[in-house]
C-alpha cells in the first residue's frame, strides 16, 4: 500500500497533472476504498449526505451497469477526508452544471464532463503520473488496498472494514494481515 505521504504526493501531481476531476476520482479512492467499477457507477444521488454515506449498488463493467462484483449492496460510512473531498467536488459540479457544462448525474467524470464509461480512462491518467514521481509505480488497485490497511492500521475492527469494503471477513486476515504487519507507525 501507499503510505499517507506518498498517496498525498500523488495526489497533489494528479491535480497538477490532469485537473480537479481527476484528482478528486483518485482521492476519493484513497479514502473510500471503492472498487474502481463502483465508483464510475456512482450517481449523484448515492451520496446520502446528511449520514456521510455512499450507496453501493451497482458497477460498471464493459460499458454496463450491473450488480457489484460480489452481488450485495453495501452502505459506505465516509471518513471525514472523504466528506471534504465529495462536498468540494459536488460544490464544483454544481458550478459547471450552472455554466452548462454538466448534463448527467454521474457523480465523476472526465476533463471534459462526461461521464467516465471505462476505468482505462483514469488509469492512463494515473500510470503517466506515477511514473514520473520519485514514488515505485504501483497499479490504480492499489488505492483501494491502500485504504483497506489504512483502516486496519488505525485498529478499526476487520469485520466493519470487510462489510465496508464488500469482503469476504477471510479477505481481511489472508490478503491484509501482511500488509499491516510490516507497517511502521508513522505510516
């Protein structure tokens, strides 16, 4: 996984790189930990903003929106990162649709406001920015293994993090465990 520095560095390149649209996609992963077929799925109105949560219901898959990968809808409980990233983003959304430039519901899009259909899209985007950091190239995935271990590096109870997550509770043991294990505590 990425630790917390070397995600925020990406970040702030991504935005110098590509633009709020394609930073606020890759942050937003960081800290939900949406696969990237559910979160090009994401319409508007998945966000229930009053309880800070997303509902996951669908993915995008071959350009198609289906069930998720495992078949179960989930609720996503936002960190306080989170939040502060989908609010300054829909306050910019609302922007553009009042400068007419956004015509659909789709919560992300691209540089130039349509929906994202295809996860090639921001992954082209991702591996021309972190090949040119000082940062070891990592796959887009990685963003959401990223935010798994980072909840389990704060002690967050690993069924909560497997529901969050649509994981099976084994995942979190098998895959996670060596992560988390080898991890020092400023990461």
């Amino acid at each position: 996984p990425f630790s917390v520095q070397d995600a925020e560095t990406l970040i702030t390149a991504l935005r110098r790189d590509w633009g709020v649209a394609q930073a606020n996609y890759d942050a937003f992963r960081f800290f939900t930990g949406l696969r990237p077929s559910e979160q090009i799925a994401l319409v508007v109105s998945d966000y229930d903003r009053a309880n800070g949560v997303l509902s996951i219901t669908k993915a995008r898959v071959d350009w198609s929106s289906d069930v998720t990968k495992n078949g179960e809808d989930r609720r996503v409980e936002l960190c306080p990162r989170a939040v502060a990233i989908l609010e300054a983003y829909l306050a910019w959304r609302e922007w553009l649709i009042r400068k007419g430039h956004v015509n659909h519901d789709a919560l992300f899009f691209t540089h130039d406001y349509r929906p994202i259909r295809d996860i090639g899209y921001p992954y082209d985007r991702w591996r021309k920015t972190l090949q040119r950091l000082p940062l070891r190239y990592r796959k887009p995935y990685t963003a959401r293994h990223t935010s798994v271990s980072w909840n389990l590096m704060l002690g967050r109870n690993p069924l909560w993090g497997a529901l969050q997550h649509g994981h099976r509770i084994a995942t979190m043991p098998s895959v996670y465990a060596a992560w988390v294990e080898g991890a020092r505590e400023c990461d």
